[in-house]
C-alpha cells in the first residue's frame, strides 16, 4: 500500500513544463518592469492597527508595573513601620521590667526591713 501511495503521489507531483504562452506573457511582464500592484495605504481608521495595539499593549503593560511598584513600595513602608513600632514595644517592654523589678525589689526590702524591727 505505501509503494502504491508513493508511485501515485510522485506521478502527481512530477514537473510539468510550461506552456509557451504561460512562458512568453512571463518573460513580456519581467521585460516590461511591471511589477504587481501593490496595495494603497490606508489613512483611515484601520491604517495603523498594529502600530496601535503595541501601543496600547505596551502602555497598559507600563500601567501595571507602575501600579506594582507602588504596592510593593506601600508594603515595604508599611513594614517599616511595623518593625519601627516593634522596637519601641521591645524597648517599652524592657524599660516597664526594669522599673517593676526596682520597685519590687524596694517592696521586697522595706518588708525585710519591718519584719526585722517588729521580730518576726
């Protein structure tokens, strides 16, 4: 069957030589300069589509980016903050234990010091 399909399709596609006439109007088009009519440029509406859609693709593209940008640089400042804020928690934190533990150590030593003069 694939010898008979390549036999046909060779016998299909063998080269045929060209009529005279195909051959002559030919050789009269290259002679004579004629080139094939090309197409009028559009000025109207549908002229630059291509041009146009880049355009819009790229300036959308450039949209989001900037939007991106802002948010990450939003978040970024908003994380600042949190760990500015951390710190001053930290350090708050630290200062209240230090002030607790210096008045109960001072509680601590009046109670020793009445337990001491009433005998017990």
């Amino acid at each position: 069957m694939s010898e008979d399909f390549e036999s046909e399709l060779r016998a299909a596609l063998r080269p045929v030589e060209p009529s005279a006439e195909f051959s002559r109007k030919l050789l009269a088009n290259v002679t004579a300069g004629e080139a094939a009519p090309r197409k009028p440029r559009k000025l109207g509406p549908g002229a630059g589509r291509p041009l146009v859609w880049w355009f819009t693709a790229s300036l959308a593209a450039c949209l989001i980016m900037a939007v991106g940008i802002q948010q990450h640089q939003q978040q970024q400042r908003l994380r600042q903050t949190g760990l500015e804020a951390r710190r001053e928690v930290e350090q708050a934190l630290r200062l209240t234990s230090q002030k607790l533990n210096l008045a109960f150590e001072a509680i601590k030593s009046q109670s020793t010091a009445t337990d001491e003069k009433s005998g017990v």
